[in-house]
C-alpha cells in the first residue's frame, strides 16, 4: 500500500482522540480492520493521549491507596470479551456481499440502487448530518468513470472488488484520497464496491467529458 491508501496522520490522530466526524470514522475504522500499520498507530496514538490525561490528573486527587483500590476494581471487572459483531450484508443484482460490521448503519439508510451511466451504480445513503454526498457506488466490470478532478475533497473505501486509476491499484480497505489536484479516471476490470463520499461537485476534465459537466450535478444529486 503507497501512502495513498491509507488515512492521513491527521485523520488517524482524530480517530484516536475521538474527534473525527462519524462517517469518516466509519471509513477509518473499516480501514483499520484490514491495515496493521494505521491499527499499531492508531493504538499507540491512543496510549499517549492516555498517559497526557494522565499526567494531567494532579496527584494529590488520588492518595495512594485511593488509587490501588480504584485499580484493583478495574481488574476485578469481568473481562469477558464481547461476542464479534456479524458482518452486515448487502444485496446487489443478485448477490449477497458480506461488509464490516461497522458498515450496518449506512447499508440500512442507502437507497435504491440506479444506474448513472453505463456501467456504473450508485446507491445514496441518506439522513447524514453533513454536506457530504455520500454514496455506495458499483462499478461493474469493464467500467469507468471519465477523467475528472474535484471541487471538494472525495474519500473512496474500497469495499468489496477491485480499481484502478493514474496512480495505482486499490482493493478491499483502501482508503483513496482525492481533492482539487488530483485528477483521475478510475477503471475496474472485475467490478468494485465502493463507498465515496464527496464535500462537493466533481468536476470533469477531459474532451467528451466536458459535455458531460451537468452529469456531475446529476451524480452529485444521487447523494441527496
Ligand atoms: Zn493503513
């Protein structure tokens, strides 16, 4: 994975400290399931803003033994571990796919499932508090999506399949960043499950393309 799969630093620091926004801290979570190197980070981030708040705590707050008794009712709790979540599923022209677990919510709220061009689907997910447009999008095999760059920032996890574009190949728990300076046309030979979310229009760059600048409104709308 080149550094373009992954979270950026920012974002893992905000989901360590709980600060990130819920629908990108879905997408980082689902990262996290399949990436060690932003999980070891993410964990070690974690432990030093608990040693910080720690540090924080004046001594004087918690006598010694206060704290060997606070302590030792920690480790009294019961640790049985929680049962694993299921996997959430999702129905698509005729199949079953399994997503993370943490994906439940937005797989209840996505719409129906339209074509926006020829071989690509998106299904908008709805009732989300922020000026995201948010969509599961499919990609079917042999598809593309014109060269275009953005107005906005895109995220796009990669959930199920494969795509490719200028930059290289993603697969399942990539996160792909895109933003004003990047301008790409992402292909999949084998179909792609995605979920994107876009902070604004995408704008489209190239010849036939350019003619179809209005279908960026129209893909824009599908979100909500
Ligand atoms: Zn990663």
């Amino acid at each position: 994975m080149s550094d373009r799969h992954h979270p950026t630093a920012k974002e893992l620091e905000q989901f360590a400290s709980g600060e990130l926004d819920d629908v990108l801290a879905i997408m980082v979570s689902v990262h996290l399931g399949q990436c060690h190197r932003c999980r070891d980070r993410v964990e070690l981030m974690q432990q030093q803003q608990a040693e910080q708040l720690s540090a924080l705590i004046p001594p004087s707050e918690f006598g010694d033994d206060e704290l060997a008794r606070m302590l030792n009712r920690l480790e009294d709790a019961p640790s049985e571990a929680p049962a694993a979540p299921k996997p959430t599923e999702m129905e698509f022209q005729g199949r079953s796919i399994a997503l993370p677990p943490a994906l439940a919510g937005l797989v209840d709220r996505a719409g129906p499932w339209s074509r926006v061009v020829n071989r690509l689907w998106s299904a908008p997910i709805q009732d989300h508090q922020r000026d995201y447009q948010l969509n599961f999008i499919y990609m079917e095999p042999g598809g593309s999506i014109a060269a275009h760059t953005h107005k906005g920032k895109e995220w796009t996890l990669v959930l199920d399949g494969t795509f490719s574009d200028d930059s290289g190949d993603y697969g399942p728990g990539d996160l792909v960043h895109c933003s004003e300076s990047n301008e790409h046309s992402p292909r999949s030979e084998k179909g792609c499950l995605c979920l994107a979310v876009i902070d604004a229009p995408l704008h489209f760059t190239s010849g036939l393309a350019r003619a179809l600048n209005p279908f960026s409104q129209l893909f824009f709308k599908t979100g909500g």
